[in-house]
C-alpha cells in the first residue's frame, strides 16, 4: 500500500506448479541479505525451478536500480541465448 492506493498484485502464472517438466521454464527471482563481519551484503538471484539451481546472481552492499538493473539485463540475454 502507497499512499492509501493497493498495490497491483502480479497474476498467479505457475498456478503452484513448481515442478515444470523442462529446463529453463520457468525461472524465478528473489532477494535477501547476507550478513558478513563487515556488513549486511544483498543478493539478488535467478533460479531455473527445474534443476533447483542459481541461473544467476549478483551481490552488493546496497539494493537499488543499478543493481538490480545487471541481474535483469543479464537475465534477458540468458533468455535469448537459450530461446
């Protein structure tokens, strides 16, 4: 909620199935922090759902649109050598 407006909500395209029968399709993102003895690091990675491995990932000290912008960028151009 901003600003006393909801929020879009993303539609619901797996329907629950985490287990798809091909590699590649489909591929999932997330975010999190990782604490170090210096401090909170942040990473942003690209999971294939079919072998349950790390496509990609990037790791800095800060998550904003730079960032964030590498993993989408290399992300695409993963996709289209694999298309």
């Amino acid at each position: 909620m901003k600003r006393g407006k909801l929020d879009s909500i993303a539609g619901n395209i797996l329907d629950r199935n985490f287990g798809p029968d091909m590699p590649n399709l489909p591929w999932l993102s997330d975010i999190t922090y990782v604490r170090t003895y210096e401090a909170f690091l942040s990473v942003a990675t690209v999971i294939d759902l079919f072998s349950l491995r790390i496509v990609i990932w990037a790791m800095d000290k800060n998550i904003d649109r730079h960032s964030l912008n590498h993993v989408n960028l290399f992300f695409l151009w993963l996709l289209v050598a694999f298309i």
